[in-house]
C-alpha cells in the first residue's frame, strides 16, 4: 500500500521560509513525477510546484516562481518544496501528489501552512 506523507507546515510570519516535506513509502513504486498542490477557495487543488524525475524537469506556479523551489531526494522517494518571502494569505494547506510510472495517483492527508503577523 502507498503511503504519501507530508511534514513541515506551520506558521510563518509574512516574508518569513517554510520548506516542505513529502516521503513516499509502503511499495516499490515507480515514480513519474511529484508534485505540492495548494486548495483553492473554490475546493479545487492547483499545482504549486512540480518535478519530473525521469529529467528533474521543474514546472512553478506564477505564484511561486521565483520564490519556491522544489526538490527531490530519489534515494528515498522524497520531495521538498523551499518557500521563500511567503504572503500573508492566511491559512493554506498544501498536499503532496504522486504520480506512479502506470498512471495513477496518490495524495497525501496535506499539511497546513498559516503565513500571519
């Protein structure tokens, strides 16, 4: 059973850092690609950052390009997701997704991130 798991939300403070963490574990799964996603108001997930591993081929938000930078750590099916200069958009909670080499997808449970004053 695959098991995505997030880690490294908090609170920050406006223009403070966070980085994010996402292992994956439980199979001997063939990773396509990963990826942090934030829940829009509306309910739906949009993509903050995204990486490739077959190439390390990155994709960013316009959010978050420029600020956020991900990562990955393939010896142990791990992302990361570096925020840097973070606004003060109040509470949002971030999710892992993976996407196996057959096409199908897993979501971790989401962590949550406050950037306050």
């Amino acid at each position: 059973q695959v098991q995505v798991q997030e880690s490294g939300g908090g609170s920050v403070q406006p223009g403070g850092s966070l980085t994010l963490s996402c292992a994956v574990s439980g199979s001997s799964l063939s990773i396509a690609a990963m990826g942090w996603y934030r829940q829009a108001p509306d309910g739906q997930r949009e993509l903050v950052a995204g990486i490739r591993m077959i190439d390390l081929w990155r994709k960013y938000s316009d959010s978050a390009e420029g600020r956020f930078t991900i990562s990955r750590d393939g010896a142990k099916n791990a992302i990361f997701l570096q925020m840097h200069y973070l606004s003060p958009e109040g509470r949002d909670v971030y999710y892992c997704r993976v996407e196996a080499g057959g096409g199908a997808t897993y979501w971790g449970q989401g962590t949550q991130v406050t950037v306050s004053s």
